[in-house]
C-alpha cells in the first residue's frame, strides 16, 4: 500500500493592502499636509528656532541641551554657559562633573554632559575644530542623530537634507494621520515624501510654534484651531 505524502499546511499569511490603497492612502496624506502647510504658513509666516546660539558649536552645544528639556531653560543655562566656555577648545579641558553642574538644570545632565565634551574633542581633532556641513559626518559627533543633525545643518550652514522631527513634529503627524509609525526616523522618512524639500526646514519650526501657541498636549478648545477643520478627527487626539 502506498503511502501518501503529508499535506503540508501552510499558514495563512496576513492580508497586505493593495498598491491601489496605498497610493490612495499617500494622495490622501499629501493633499492633507499640503492644506495643513499652507496654513502653517499663514499663521507662522516668520517661525524660526527659539535657540539662542554665536557660533556653529554653541548651536550643536544648545541642541544637544535641548533634548527632552524647553528652550527657554536651555537658554537660560547657555546664556551663563556660553559666557563661561568662550571657546570650543575650552570644552576639551573642563572636567565632566564641574561640567554636569552647570548644565544640570536641562535634565539627564550627565549623558548630555558626556556627548557635548566627547563632541568637542572630535570636532576638535577630527574636523579641524568645524562643524562637518554633511549628514554622514555629523552623524558621526556624539549625541548626534537625525534631529540634531537637521536642526544644526540648517540653521548653521542652510544645508537641508531632511526633517527635524521633535516631540511637537512627532505629535504632529499621529494627530493628523501623516504616518503610520511612531519612531522619529521613519516619521521623518514619510514627511519627507508628502510636503516640497523647499519647505522641510521651516515645517518643523511652524509645528513647533503650533504646539506651543495652538495646540497644547493637552485638552483644549479645537473650536479655535484652523488646523482641525482640516482633519476633524485630530480634534479628538490629544496626548498622542
């Protein structure tokens, strides 16, 4: 008698959308943003980084302070910092816990304080005491990634290869359904497929202004905010 060969059964694979529904999906997205730039731009036509900085290294030194900290406080510290390290080789010298105590005040004080020195004696040594004008360079400083980088290259050289994607650009794009992910990087990857490269350095500091003037991370009156009528159902996201 012969036997037969087991059926071999396979597990069913999950649906995947059509191409067709994605690229709706991405029209939809894009003519939502371009309506939601526009508006931006109306309501902040002259938005720029609140950031107080003199040259290039007191621009990645205030960034790098900023992460998870308001800039009015990282101002507030700088404004002292800066008077105090006048120079970039003076970062190479200091000691990382008398540098931990005048930074303290921007939280997670020992981490920043370790990058911002080990990001001075690499541009020291490596770049020639210049921050590198490449996004492969830059990312190679520590306490470096995307964000930074975009802020610092922009701001520092108008050299724009990408999004600045913070807490309020992140909040920004769940809200009104721009991207599927939640990781900053491929928020970026997205944004940067829906709105013109003309207008990705200056998106993120209309967000910004926004979140901080509009739309708070809290409840608030949607009634008055241009933004919603745009996307109703952002009217009913709010700490996201």
């Amino acid at each position: 008698m012969t036997q037969k060969k087991p059926v071999s059964r396979k597990r069913p694979q999950p649906l995947r959308k059509s191409i067709s529904q994605d690229s709706v999906l991405f029209l939809e997205r894009k003519a939502r943003l371009l309506k939601l730039n526009a508006k931006l731009k109306k309501l902040f036509p002259k938005a720029e980084m609140a950031l107080r900085w003199n040259t290039n290294w007191e621009l990645l030194v205030a960034v790098e302070l900023s992460a998870q900290c308001t800039d009015k406080k990282v101002n507030e510290v700088t404004e002292v910092l800066f008077k105090k390290y006048t120079t970039l080789e003076a970062y190479t010298t200091v000691k990382q816990k008398d540098f931990e105590k005048d930074i303290k005040s921007t939280g997670f004080y020992k981490s920043k304080a370790k990058n911002i020195l080990a990001a001075a004696k690499r541009v020291t040594e490596i770049y020639g005491g210049e921050i590198p004008k490449t996004m492969k360079e830059i990312l190679t400083i520590p306490g470096v990634a995307r964000k930074t980088a975009n802020v610092v290259l922009g701001n520092a050289y108008g050299v724009v290869e990408g999004i600045a994607v913070d807490t309020h650009v992140r909040r920004f794009a769940t809200r009104f359904d721009l991207s599927d992910s939640k990781d900053p990087v491929k928020i970026e990857q997205d944004l940067m497929e829906l709105i013109p490269k003309k207008d990705w350095f200056s998106f993120t500091y209309r967000v910004i202004e926004y979140g901080r003037t509009i739309a708070p991370a809290r409840v608030y009156d949607t009634n008055k905010d241009p933004l919603v009528a745009v996307y109703p159902p952002a009217g009913k996201m709010f700490r996201v």
